[in-house]
C-alpha cells in the first residue's frame, strides 16, 4: 500500500500542463467568441427572426425544434470567415488534449495511490472537472455552442486552479471508513452529476442574458446577440439537468446505503447530506417549474443556476468551513 | 368590515349561504394547497428551512458544540434555541412544510392517478385534419401503391400504440402514441417518495441507537436492557423494553497506521450468539470492521473506535489490594493519547465520614508511544510502544454517594474546588512502576490493555425506506428520459387514378424539450424511402 512517488509526481506534472492547455483553449474559444462567425451568425440568426415574427403569417416554420437546420441555412447567408472558425476548431483540439492530459493525470493518481483517484478534495475537484469537460465536449458535438466554450472553461479552470494550489494533497491512501466499494459507486456518481451539472449552470446564465436582451435590446446589446437562441441554451441546460439529476439520486441514494454500514444510519443530517438534499429539493423545483405556468423561462433558469450554487457551496464550504462526517477534504 | 356586514348585509341568499362559502372556502385552499406553484413554493421553503442545519451546530448530532454556540451567542443563541434552530429537522416548522408538501403531493396524485387510468385506456387521438399544422411534418409521393404503404407504415408502428381509422374517398390514417411508462415512472417516483417519507418517519418511531465501550479482554455485552448501555437514544415509541436479545463478546481490537499515524484498518475479532445460540450458549465468530458492521436479530453493531485502559493496583497500607481496568477516553485519535480517572473505594472501612476522606482517584494522561520533555508526557504515535501515563493521584472525598450522576472519565470537579478531594502525588509511570503515598499506600501501574467502542443500532423500517428508494430511481429515469410523442401517418391514392400514393407524416412530442425531432425524421425517411434504415 505504498504509494508511488514517481507516478504521483508525473500525475501532478499531467494536470498542470491540462491546466495550462485549457486556459490556452480558453483564449481561442473567447477570441472566437469575439470576433468568429459563429458569434456573428447568431446575431444574424436573432435578427432574422425578428423579421420573421414581424412578418408573422407567412408559411409556419419549425423553429421549435431544429437549431441545426437554421444554423445551416444562415451559414450560406453569412460568407465564412474561416480564420476565426479554425480558431474555435483548434480551441477544441486544445480542449481534447487537455482532457486527454487530466485524464492522465487522473490515472497516474490512482495508480500511485492503487485506489480510485477521489478520495481529497484536490482529487475530487480534478474528476469533477474532468467530466464536465468531457459533457461539455458532448454538448458542443451536438449544439451549436462552441464558441461558447471559453465560458464554460471559465468555471473549470478556476476550479483546477484552486484544486492545485489551496487544496493540493499529497498522494497518501484513505482512512479505513473510505476503504470500501462504496467509494468507487457513491463518490462515483456524485462526481459524474456534479460534473453534468456545471453545463446547466452556465447554459442557464447565458439564458438569462439573452432573454434579458430580448426583452429589451439595449440590454447587454454587444454580447447577448452573439449568444445561441434561447430555447437552445434552454434545451441544452435541460438535457443535461435531466441526465445528471436521476444520477445525483442515485449517487446520495449510494450515499445512504453505504451510510447504513459504515456510520450506522442511512440518514443522520450531516452537513453533506443536507445540503445534498437541498441541491436536490432545488433541481426538483426545476423540474417542476419547466410545468407551471409562470414560471417557464428565466425563473427555471434561475432555479438551476440556483442549484448549481448549492453545489458549489456543497463543495466548498461543506468540506472547508464546518465540520461533518464527509471530513475528508484532505486540508488542514 | 364586520361592523357594515352585519348592518348592511341583507339576509343570506344561497348563493352565499355560510355553509357555501365555507365549502368555496374549503375548495379553495384544497385546489390552491395542491396547485403546482404551491407545490414549487413548498419546495423552495423546504430547501431553506433545511438550510440552517447545514450553518448551526445541531443538538442530535453535537449536543456540546451546540450548548457552548448557544452559551457563546447570548440572547441571540437563546433565541434561535427556543425557534428550534438547533434541532431543525425535528422543529415544528421543518415538519410543518414537509407536512404540507405531502398533502400537496396526495392532493396532486390523486387526480393524476384518475387521469393515468383514463389515458391508458384511451386510444391515440385522432388523426387531425391538417396534419401540416403539426411541429414536426414531412409528405412526399411515393409510386407505391397505397395498400404497400399503409402496411409499411403499420409494420414500422409495431411497438406503438395505434389505432386505424378510415376516412373519406379511401384515406386512411393511423394514430400512433408511445411513451406510456413515462406518466407511469412519474407516478411510481411520487408514491415512492410518499412511501419513503412514511417509512422514514415510522423509522424514527420504533428505533433505537445505543453506545457502549466494551474491553477487548473477551468482555461481554448483552443487548438485554439499556442500562447496559453508556447512552441510548431510544425513538419514540421505543420504551428499553423488549430490546432484541443477544450478546457480544469483544476478544481483541487491531489498529493499523501509516508511518504518519494515518490509519489504515480498524478490525476487531467477536463473538456473538443470538436467537437459539443464547439458550444453547453457542458463540459465533465475527470480524468486525469499519465498513462492516455486525447484523444479528435485526440488529446492526459497529465499531465506532478504540482506546486505552490503564490497569492500577492499589495496595492499601493494612495489605488490602484492588485492581481496576478502567477505560480512559481517547482526546487524539491520530495519537490515541487517552485521559481518564481511575476511582478506588478503600476497603473495609464501614464509617463513611472515614470513607469520605480515604477514596482514590488516579486521573492523568496516557500516552501509548511516549515522549517525555522537561517531565511532561505527551503521545507521538497510536500503537502501543512502552506505554506511559502521567497522573495525579486525588485522595479524599469523590463524591461518589453525592447522588450526583459522575462521568466514568473524570473526578467531580466541585470536589476539589471544596477541598474536600486533594492531590497527594503526581508522577509520570511506566509499565511497574508505582507510587508510594505519604500514608504508605502503594499505587503501581500494571498494563494498558484496549477497549472499543460499540454502537448498535436498531431501525424495523429501514429496508422498506430502501426498496421505496429504489422504486424512486427507477420511477424517475422513467420519468426523465422517456419521451411520450405521437405519430400520424395519412395515406391518401393520389390524384387521377395510378399507383401512386400521397404520405402524409406528423409528429408531436408530448413532452417539452424531448428532442423528438430526430426520431421523427428517422421515421419518416424510413417510411418515404421504403427501406428499414441499416444499423
């Protein structure tokens, strides 16, 4: 059970460069963002629509569902400014070799420790920011949101960084209340829905931008054209919450068992568990306000953003500030 | 206001008869208590309510750290005390909105369960008249004739829920609906969380938690009353009567540590009988660990953790001799430095003023792996290495026949403060090493040997609270990730005669945001082109 020194050593070496790597992608995607096409044939795409809807009667069109399609039909519109879609395209490279590298980092961790590389918090924050790189990947594939991306590295990079710096641990193995199978299906899942869950979180702040400035252009007038269309943003912060929500359950429904047989109950309002209820409670009044009238739109939005930040304060503060069972942080 | 109904108002019609109104009324606060926005505003209060627990120390969880918050927070602390605020999830508003929010859910369900009986009975709607109109729409001429498309389009169709209806001049159409399960994982998820909300609280009713420290010597415990127990927090309706029978014989306590005194592995080596083994005094082996609890006569047993008993002897001058392993609490859990008071009666005195100034206490500290500077002892690791204690010994009145409740860990301190119990000798011992009173009583400290600490633990309903747990998850994947839509095929023999055939194809998707579009147009390509498409 002793750790090795050199993998850990290459495991470190691996996250700063990820690190690196993704706040270089970061730049491509913000310079995208600014000047690409992809920003300008959004813009383009809102003011079409506004005459559209000003010329309402004309043959109905399926807006409701398809971003893709009218995406491609304003690409023909726009002329291409290749330069700065290459550098959005490699923004992405940037982004896959990084996550190529966190991964790594990921593995030679838990090579050197022979565990599951989440037993601190560096390690825990290293994971959760590997799968929301790898769901951000996912979303960009599927919507057109690349050059969105900077935004999304935003969050992550901050992460990484106060992960490598503040809450940097040692490789050392877990005390015996982690060494369980537990840990690799409770802290598993709690990783993999707190990582999904930063994409809503950020797709419902850009929501709230571009509504704003559909309500009332001046607002936010340079920026939010560039955004995607709102039911877009919100389709993307739907899916994913939908996705991530039913393993969050899952992984505080882990929690509980494993509970059971290691504190001696399966419910005790620890701390952790009770702001993971409250997370809950909040992304279960998402769901329900996507069905009550009134309360579509920016108020959904705002719930979700709402829940991300209960899991923010779950991360941090939970583990930092009080003192709980789920002590395992790692730091002084 | 009351004053003018009473003048003014003429007497009562029907319409507003008082049993009306109060009926309206009661209507009223039903449908306004189980609207959705209700629903989402309990939902928001809950979350906040719960937030506090997470802020304020709570008293079942940390009773000293919530009494010195209060006593450290004035008139502030009282007054969050008596609002309940450190004990927030037992609290009367806590309960209130969960409360609320479970006739919320009933009063929601209710009406809802009708519906999903009324609409799994239904069959798809009908084929509307335009089906242009419809978000998701493809038509195309095909050359095939009507009857090939028709029965393509049925065979595609198979694992939906259809109906074919005829209409004029030799259209047909077909309704199609799938994605039932998806109102069904709703309503499981729903009576689930109700049924798990319903087992959680019969829980808190009928279990129990008690801790008891047991010496790693092959003592014993026996699960047969709570006074058995160092503390036990007994649920409501749980009275230390009819405990679940069976006993613990604790043989030995390993710890395990890394060279940085991290542990490693906690295991302890029981036996235990229960049920027919009790009468027939048969001990079963058992390995208890962290992670691995003991479950025996629907009872769980834990190994909460370990420390340190000092064994003393004390050989009073006229010969007597007493010998007493005590267990001493453990203050460091990554040194395992243990503090404790070991407490002595004298023997054969029967004149209790004389008893009163003869008793022995030999308090201190313990340390497992000593280090001794400039005289003081402190622990530098967990395991047992030549183990030393540094103690006082207090001579005089303990207090013991006070009435006064005393914990097993230390002297009365009000003793001492009276002068009625002083220090007579302070040494650092090692193993055999003793002290020498000025009245000749001889104190020696003899060995250390381990004690562990022990919780069980007892909850009836806790297996039910699992499997409605389950059902929840599983309900609400359902409910997540199934998409309910519907698909219209129209057939029409297009016009002048010939083979050829107009297909018309709509689709719906019944709940929002389901990203219906790409199954749609796999449907229809399929349907147009006439060929299944190639996975």
């Amino acid at each position: 059970m002793l750790v090795n020194e050199t993998l850990s050593q290459y495991s470190d070496w691996s996250y700063t460069s990820a690190t690196a790597i993704y706040v270089l992608a970061l730049v491509f995607f913000l310079i995208e963002q600014a000047f690409g096409a992809k920003g300008r044939i959004a813009a383009e795409r809102t003011r079409e629509r506004a005459r559209e809807l000003v010329g309402a009667g004309g043959p109905p069109v399926s807006e409701s569902e398809s971003g893709t399609s009218s995406t491609t039909t304003s690409t023909a519109s726009v002329p291409a400014r290749g330069r700065y879609e290459r550098i959005g395209r490699m923004g992405v490279a940037l982004m896959v070799l990084g996550a190529l590298l966190h991964f790594s980092a990921l593995t030679l961790r838990g090579l050197a420790t022979h565990r599951l590389p989440w037993g601190n918090m560096y390690e825990y924050i290293m994971a959760v920011t590997f799968i929301a790189v790898v769901a951000w990947l996912v979303v960009v594939k599927k919507f057109p949101v690349r050059h969105l991306s900077g935004f999304m590295l935003l969050p992550v990079v901050i992460l990484m960084f106060i992960g490598g710096t503040l809450l940097y641990t040692v490789a050392a193995p877990v005390q015996p209340a982690l060494q369980s199978y537990w840990l690799a299906i409770h802290v598993t899942a709690a990783i993999i829905a707190s990582g999904i869950f930063m994409i809503p979180g950020v797709a419902s702040i850009f929501y709230l931008f571009r509504t704003a400035h559909e309500r009332n252009p001046e607002k936010f007038a340079r920026f939010a054209p560039k955004l995607p269309p709102a039911d877009v943003l919100d389709r993307v912060a739907y899916r994913a919450t939908v996705l991530a929500f039913p393993l969050f359950t899952f992984g505080v429904l882990c929690g509980a068992i494993w509970a059971e047989s290691a504190w001696g109950r399966f419910w005790g309002w620890d701390p952790k568990e009770t702001t993971a209820f409250i997370a809950w409670v909040v992304y279960a009044a998402y769901l329900h306000s996507r069905h009550t009238a009134g309360w579509r739109g920016t108020r959904a939005a705002v719930i979700n953003i709402l829940g991300f930040a209960v899991m923010v304060f779950n991360l941090f503060f939970i583990n930092l500030v009080t003192t709980g069972l789920h002590s395992y942080a790692g730091v002084g | 206001m009351t004053a003018t109904e009473t003048t003014t108002a003429p007497p009562p019609k029907y319409r507003d008869s008082r049993l009306r109104r109060v009926l309206a009324f009661a209507r009223n606060t039903w449908r306004g208590l189980t609207s959705m926005r209700t629903a989402l505003i309990l939902l928001f209060l809950l979350a906040l309510a719960a937030m506090p627990g997470t802020l304020l120390p709570q008293r079942p969880l940390n009773p000293p750290k919530t009494d010195q918050y209060i006593a450290s927070h004035g008139w502030w602390g009282t007054l969050l005390d008596r609002l309940q605020f450190f004990n927030v999830y037992s609290s009367v508003w806590f309960s209130a909105i969960y409360l609320l929010l479970m006739v919320s859910l009933v009063g929601c369900l209710l009406p809802r369960t009708l519906e999903y009986y009324r609409s799994m009975r239904a069959k798809p709607v009908l084929t509307p008249r335009r089906l242009s109109r419809m978000p998701h729409f493809e038509q195309a001429r095909l050359d095939r004739s009507s009857d090939e498309v028709f029965a393509a389009a049925r065979a595609r169709l198979k694992y939906w829920r259809t109906v074919e209806r005829d209409e004029e001049d030799g259209t047909r159409s077909i309704s199609a609906e799938r994605g039932y399960l998806r109102e069904t994982g709703n309503l499981l998820f729903h009576f689930s969380l109700l049924g798990l909300i319903v087992f959680f609280a019969l829980g808190k009713l009928y279990s129990y938690e008690g801790q008891v420290i047991v010496q790693a010597d092959g003592s014993e415990f026996c699960n047969s009353g709570i006074l058995n127990y160092d503390s036990f927090t007994p649920g409501l309706r749980v009275d230390g009567t009819d405990l679940d029978p069976f006993c613990i014989k604790v043989n030995d306590m390993y710890a395990e540590y890394t060279a940085a005194n991290e542990p490693i592995a906690y295991r302890s080596h029981i036996q235990y009988q229960s049920g027919a083994d009790l009468q027939n005094n048969v001990w079963q082996p058992y390995l208890l660990e962290v992670n691995s609890p003991l479950r025996t006569a629907g009872d769980r047993v834990y190994l909460l953790g370990y420390g340190y008993s000092p064994t003393f002897t004390v050989t009073w001058p006229n010969g007597q001799k007493r010998s007493q392993t005590i267990q001493w609490a453990t203050t460091d859990t990554t040194t395992e430095l243990g503090e404790g008071a070991t407490k002595f009666d004298p023997p054969g005195i029967t004149d209790p003023m004389v008893r009163r100034t003869k008793e022995l206490a030999v308090t201190g500290l313990l340390a497992p792996t000593p280090q001794v500077q400039n005289g003081i002892l402190t622990s530098i690791a967990p395991e047992l290495n030549h183990p030393m204690v540094a103690v006082d010994v207090m001579q005089g009145d303990l207090g013991l026949d006070s009435g006064q409740t005393q914990s097993i860990f230390s002297i009365d301190q009000t003793m001492v403060d009276d002068g009625r119990l002083k220090r007579v000798a302070r040494e650092n011992l090692a193993e055999g090493q003793s002290i020498t009173l000025a009245d000749g009583t001889k104190i020696s400290f003899d060995g250390v040997q381990k004690w562990v600490s022990l919780q069980v633990s007892h909850d009836p309903t806790q297996v039910y609270v699992l499997v409605c747990a389950i059902s929840m998850l599983v309900g609400l994947g359902a409910s997540l990730l199934i998409k309910r839509r519907r698909v219209w095929i129209r057939v029409t023999p297009a016009d002048g005669g010939g083979d050829g055939t107009v297909l018309q194809v709509g689709g719906l998707a019944r709940t929002d945001q389901a990203g219906y579009g790409e199954e749609f147009n796999r449907i229809a390509n399929e349907l147009i082109s006439g060929e299944k498409r190639k996975k």
